[in-house]
C-alpha cells in the first residue's frame, strides 16, 4: 500500500534493479516488510543463477547525502588492492551504522579473473559448462571431519582433526583445477585452457580525485534519517577506522550536503538574533518607552516554540523549508504584535483607558485586519 511508481533499470553485466517509490507519509518499515514479503513470493521463479548472487532489499534515499573517498599515497597499494580492502573492512562498517540506507562502493572488490580461450577449449573437446563445474567442485570449503572420533574401538588411541585445503587463493592454484583427467593419467588443467589472473571483479565503476584514482563511497540515507546526524556518524567512523588503515592510505569527504543543512540553521539562528535586535531598536526609538518594546520582542521565542509545536504535530523534520518558515513566522509574527502594540499605546494615549481595556478595545478593531493580513502573507509564500 502506499506504492507511487516502480522504475526498473538492468545492466550488461547481469545486474538489475527496481526501484519502489512511497507516497509520502508513508512508513518505510511497513513498506519494506512488504516488499520483502512479495520478494519471497516470487524468489522461487527466479533463475539458480540470480539466488545464489542474492538479492538484496534496501530503504533509502535516491539523492546522495555525502561521498568519501580512500586514496592512497603508498607505491605499494594499488587501486585494486585499495578496492578490495574497503569492500572487505570499510564498507560493512559503514553499512551497520543507524541512517544508513544505501552505501555505494565506485570500484569492486578482488576477483580471480578466468579468461578462456575457445580454440584452445575445443581443441581439448571441453565445454565451457564442464569448466564452471570443475571450479566450482574444486573451489570449496569443507569439513574434513576427525580421525578416531566417537564412535570408536576400544582400543582407539589416535584422535586428529583432519585440516585440509580450502577455496583456493592464488592464480597457480587456479590454474591447477583438473578439468578432465585421461586414463593414461595425463590431466587437462585450467591453465591448459585459459589465461588466469588476479584482478577486481568489475570494471564498470571507478572514481578519480584531483586527477588520481581513488576509492568512492556514497551514503544514502534512509527516508527517515537525520542528515546530520548520519553524516557525523559517518565522519567519527571514518576517523576510528582510520587508524587501521595500510600505510599511506588516508581519507576525504569532497562532497558533503550536511554543510549546507548546517549553514542553513547557523543563518536561521543569525536571523533570530537580528529580528529581536532590530525589533528592540525601531520599537523604542518609534515609542520611547521600554515596556512597549519589550512586548514584541518577547513575541520571537513565542512565534518559535509556537512553529515547533505545529512541525511536531504535523511530523515535518527540520530541513531547509522548515527553516525558511520559521524565518517568515518570525517577521509575520512581528509584524503583527508592533502594530497590535502601537494601537494600544494610541488608544491608552487618546482615551486614557488602562492597559487592559484598551487591549480589549484595540484588538477589537484590528483583530480582522491583522488575521486577513496574515492569511495573505502566508498564502503568497505557500
């Protein structure tokens, strides 16, 4: 429920994603049990291939709160190296903190790249199928068992823990993955077939930095994280991880969209400051009297805790147009409470009615116009 629209986007190298956009308003937990949930349905119908790379469900953001980057100084670690090791120890590290939605690594991970020469493949009368299921029977890790466990003899005196070889490591290793053995006792190897290197697993990313290659991380919120919030996280991770950094490897965080929620509040609280100043001035020079330009200026923290009370009823966060709306209720807010003022002081000044009457008697004949001036304001800025 609560579902807008679905876009879709496939690429050549066998990955897919479909996006689910929500009405707002909507709860993002109860939607991504429910895509999770229709998920499970349709799971079982889709190829072995696509179940045993995963798929995975993910609630964020579609704009970018921030990107870092990990570079690397050291003649010795190289891009791909650099690569892999933050796919391996910076990523998930990233990935569990809270806000976090979607965190997206610019490069891959290591891979062991396996490229097979058809002639060579045909000349050996081999498939390539058959050179999926030799690497994949070979390229396992089990569990050997023991020697002389329970149950045993009587007399059993031996009791070891058979360790053996896991996934391979290393291109020799590779290269000797028996794809098909003769009965001479000759083998044909992977190596007989293909050329077998170590390098990242895609090359359809990468990011630069002032002209130098370098790990690229994006973080995407969640629907409903604290942009500041989660980009302090963000840095303070960073920095912890940092320490364990290889030699020369450092980080930065060219693009950062935080700042501008934290410029923006800095000038909102600026704005307040002047608003009570100028307001305090005009008042006291107009009316030279302290205790009528003491009232509207008593009025800002009112119109501010007032517009928090309605952002916290109706649900908004602060965010930039929050802000903005804060700033015009302080000038409307204002604005009314000096001309309520001044007719008070007119009517106590002509009339020589005590303060309480002539409050009564000025807001009886401004009440209107005030309430229609503002509902004017407000409809021009909305």
């Amino acid at each position: 429920s609560g579902l807008a629209y679905v876009e879709t986007t496939s690429q050549a190298n066998g990955t897919g994603s479909i996006v689910l956009s929500f009405e707002p308003g909507t709860n993002g937990d109860l939607a991504q049990v429910d895509v999770q949930n229709r998920l499970s349905r349709a799971t079982p119908r889709l190829p072995s291939a696509v179940t045993q790379q995963g798929v995975r469900v993910e609630q964020s953001r579609s704009n970018f709160l921030m990107f870092a980057m990990l570079t690397t100084e050291n003649p010795n670690v190289s891009i791909e190296a650099l690569n892999d090791y933050a796919a391996r120890n910076v990523v998930p590290e990233l990935q569990r903190l809270a806000g976090v939605g979607t965190l997206t690594q610019f490069g891959s991970e290591r891979a062991m790249r396996i490229w097979v020469d058809p002639a060579k493949l045909k000349g050996f009368n081999l498939s390539i199928d058959q050179v999926g299921a030799a690497i994949r029977s070979q390229n396992v890790q089990v569990s050997a068992g023991n020697l002389g466990d329970l149950p045993a003899v009587t007399d059993q005196t031996i009791a070891a823990t058979i360790v053996v070889q896991g996934q391979l490591t290393s291109t020799e290793q590779f290269g000797n993955i028996v794809l098909r053995a003769n009965t001479d006792g000759s083998a044909v190897r992977l190596k007989d077939v293909a050329k077998i290197e170590l390098g990242s697993q895609s090359y359809s990313t990468s990011a630069r930095l002032n002209g130098k290659q370098a790990v690229g991380l994006g973080v995407q919120p969640t629907p409903t994280a604290n942009a500041l919030a989660t980009a302090k996280a963000v840095r303070a991770k960073l920095e912890e991880l940092k320490q364990f950094f290889p030699e020369g490897v450092s980080y930065v965080v060219p693009y950062d969209t935080s700042k501008f929620v934290s410029v923006s509040i800095e000038k909102v609280v600026h704005t307040l400051i002047e608003a009570v100043v100028l307001v305090f001035i005009v008042m006291f020079l107009f009316l030279q009297n302290f205790r009528y330009t003491i009232i509207p200026t008593i009025v800002v923290p009112v119109a501010l805790l007032g517009t928090f009370g309605v952002l916290l009823a109706m649900g908004f966060s602060i965010n930039v147009l929050t802000m903005f709306g804060m700033v015009l209720v302080i000038g409307i807010v204002v604005d009314d409470a000096i001309v309520v003022v001044e007719n008070v002081e007119r009517i106590m000044a002509e009339e020589g009615l005590p303060p309480l009457q002539a409050t009564r008697k000025a807001m009886g004949q401004i009440s209107g116009a005030v309430i229609g001036v503002t509902v004017v304001l407000i409809s021009v800025f909305v």
